[in-house]
C-alpha cells in the first residue's frame, strides 16, 4: 500500500498548483473536495446520514443534492456547518483510504484545504503544507474568482488555521511566494519520500 501524504494550504496558497506538479511525476493526487461533492450526491450512506439530519429536502426528486437547501441551511450557521463536516469528512476519510489502496505508486496525495482542523493528520504518513503570505494569497485569490469579495476571503481565512500553525505542524513546507521556484521544491519532497518507501 502506497505512503499516505496530505497537501494543504490556507485559500490562495497554491496547493492546487503544487499536486499538479506531483501529478505530472506520476503521482496519483486525490482531490478532497471533489470528492466530498461527488459523494455527497452518490454515496447512499451519506446521503442517509444528510437526509437524517437535514430533512428530506436536502435532496431533490431526482435524488441529487439540493446544493442551494444545503448552503441556506449552513449559512452563518456554525453548527450546522459542524454537523455537515461530521458527516462529510468521515465518509472521505473512508473514500480516500479505499482510492489509496487501490493505487500502484510509492505514495499518494491527499489535497485538502482542512487538514489540521479536522484531524486529518491521523490517518496520513505525512503532510505537505503549501505556505505564503496571506497579503498574496488575498490578493491570488481575489484574481482567480472575481466574484468573490475581499471580505468572503478574510471570513474563509478566518475559519482556516493560520499559516505559521500549520507550518509547525506539517512535515514538509513548500514555499510558494512570488521569488520561489515551486518545482526544484517539489522534487526534493518526492526524492525523499520515494527513498522513505
Ligand atoms: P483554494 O484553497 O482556493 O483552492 P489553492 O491553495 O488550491 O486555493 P491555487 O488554486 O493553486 O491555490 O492558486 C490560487 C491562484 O493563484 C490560482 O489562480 C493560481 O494560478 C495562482 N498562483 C498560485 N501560485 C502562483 C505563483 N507562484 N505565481 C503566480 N500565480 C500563482
């Protein structure tokens, strides 16, 4: 079974940009949130389990999710969205370990935004956090999605571990500030866990 390595990063850090370049060294890179999208609409286990604690109505009649229910309901609502992240995280936990087992590789990625936060690092071998400063992270992400204001992205950040917390916790940095070469990083991190395997 491959090594199980995390990829995380405040919104705007770059993780995103960074699997990309694991990806293209062959590495199988699993998507977090992708994933908790798909399953929430396709996997009847948690389906149930939002069913249960959302209403009926969290579904449309045509079985898929009912986004906009949803997003009402958790909307400045703390523990809602707390009840939502108890149901979802566990089910990708879940998900990502069977991927895992499934996949022919040293050692996979695991890319999510929350990972400290929910106590991911458990199940992982090793996390990868991708670190920059929050003024170019602001200002990346207010350049990738225009409509989003400044203020939604001081609210998400707020929600986020910051960024220096989480270099203390992560096993390796990758320094994504506008001077730093993402790749020769990269590399390094890969040589090291492909002779860790
Ligand atoms: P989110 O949590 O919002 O998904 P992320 O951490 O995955 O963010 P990316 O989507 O990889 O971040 O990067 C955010 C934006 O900044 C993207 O538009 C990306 O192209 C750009 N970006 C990332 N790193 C750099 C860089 N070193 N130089 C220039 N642009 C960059």
């Amino acid at each position: 079974s491959p090594i199980l390595v995390g990829i995380t990063g405040g919104i705007g850090s770059g993780k995103t940009t960074v699997a990309k370049i694991f990806s293209i060294l062959g590495i199988p890179v699993y998507s977090a949130d992708d994933r908790a999208k798909w399953l929430m609409g396709n996997d009847e286990e948690l389906k149930n389990q939002i069913k249960n604690a959302f209403g009926s109505e969290s579904y449309l009649s045509d079985s898929s999710l009912n986004r906009s229910f949803l997003a009402n309901e958790v909307f400045s609502n703390p523990d809602k969205v707390k009840t939502i992240n108890s149901l979802v995280h566990p089910a990708v936990g879940k998900d990502f370990l069977t991927w895992a087992s499934q996949q022919n590789s040293p050692y996979v990625l695991k890319e999510a935004a929350l990972i400290f936060e929910t106590g991911g690092e458990k199940a992982l071998d090793y996390v990868i956090n991708v670190s920059s400063p929050l003024k170019i992270r602001i200002a990346r992400t207010l350049m990738r999605d225009p409509h989003r204001s400044e203020e939604q992205v001081n609210q998400i950040i707020n929600q986020q571990l910051p960024d220096e917390q989480k270099n203390k916790l992560a096993d390796f940095i990758i320094k994504n500030t506008d001077n730093k070469l993402l790749i020769p990083q990269a590399l390094k991190i890969h040589q090291h866990l492909i002779a860790a395997k």
